[in-house]
C-alpha cells in the first residue's frame, strides 16, 4: 500500500519534491501550470508512464508527490502495485488516466493512491489536489487523522474460540491506548 501521510517524511532530504511521468504534452502541461499555481516551479517532468516511474523509483529516492499516467497500459492496478513496491513511505501518488471508471478508482484508492483524475485535466482541481498533498491536508491526511470511522470485525467460526475476547481486547486497546472513540 502507497502510504500518502504527511508525517513520514523521505529519509533521503535531496530527494525531488514532486516528479510528473505523463505520456501527453497536454497533461503536461496542465500539470505544469497546476504546479506553478501552487508555488511549484521546479518539478521533474518525464515523458513515460506508471512503469516508467516504476523504473525510475526503483533506481533513486522517491519524490514527496508523484504524478503518473497510467493510460495505455494494460491492467492499471497491478502497475500501481508494482510502483507501491519500490516508492518509499510518505510518497503521495496522484495517477491520470483516460477511464472514468468507478472501479478503476476504487481500486487505485484502495492501493493508497492519493487522487485519481481522468483527461482531459481541469486545472484548478489538480492545482488543489496538489496543494492539499503538500500542505498534508485534505486526500493526503492518513486515517489516523481523518473524521471517517473505522470498522473492526472480530469473528470466529464457532463458539469458544475466544472472538468475544478478542473483541473486547481490541475495543480496549483502541480506547485507551490509542484515544479513539470505540462502540463494542
């Protein structure tokens, strides 16, 4: 899972603050005026894609924000999966595409992705995605510090096994050690 919490920072400080792998000079672009709208004037932009960027991870330190173009490519998610592989933690990834597709997008989020826009791009929205990502607000926040809740489920598969204690344990430990508001 790509990890977008601002509070885990890159171990590596010469590492670049934002790198942009998009295929098309129109996104390029966009992105490039999106940056410069939020004070970003010294991205690294490639000419590739999601495996391009995967390449490049795997080689060097990783960006605070990546952007990537996952259009063209044959089964998206398990390139996101790879590119979660070798990005280090604290790297928030925004991907681009061509699908609008419910289930694309469901499932890069499940994988830790940070926003997902499909072309052609607006350029105030991805202004703003960018800006929450580095301001550690908004899409980038970590669970942890979202107003969402959680759901736990402890469940065994016959009586005895112990789930209710489990359960209670769990309830407990999440209370008073961890802070959070429990129902049980």
């Amino acid at each position: 899972m790509i990890d977008v919490s601002p509070t885990t920072a890159n171990a590596n400080n010469n590492s670049p603050k934002v790198m942009v792998f998009v295929s098309d000079e129109d996104s390029m672009g966009v992105i490039r005026q999106s940056l410069g709208d939020v004070g970003l004037k010294n991205a690294s932009f490639v000419a590739g894609n999601v495996t391009t960027a995967t390449a490049a991870m795997a080689q060097g330190p990783s960006p605070r924000m990546l952007i990537v173009d996952i259009s063209k490519v044959d089964d998206p998610n398990a390139r996101i999966s790879e590119l979660a592989e070798v990005c280090e933690p604290g790297t928030a990834v925004i991907v681009i595409g061509t699908d609008n597709d419910i289930r694309l997008y469901r499932g890069l989020k499940v994988a830790g992705v940070a926003e997902y826009f499909f072309k052609p791009l607006v350029r105030n929205v991805v202004a703003r995605a960018c800006d929450d990502i580095l301001k550690g607000k908004g899409a980038a926040t970590s669970s942890a510090t979202s107003n969402t809740g959680r759901l736990v489920l402890v469940l065994g598969v016959r009586g005895g096994v112990g789930a209710t204690t489990i359960a209670v344990g769990t309830a407990w430990q999440m209370a008073e050690v961890h802070k959070r508001w429990v129902m049980l």
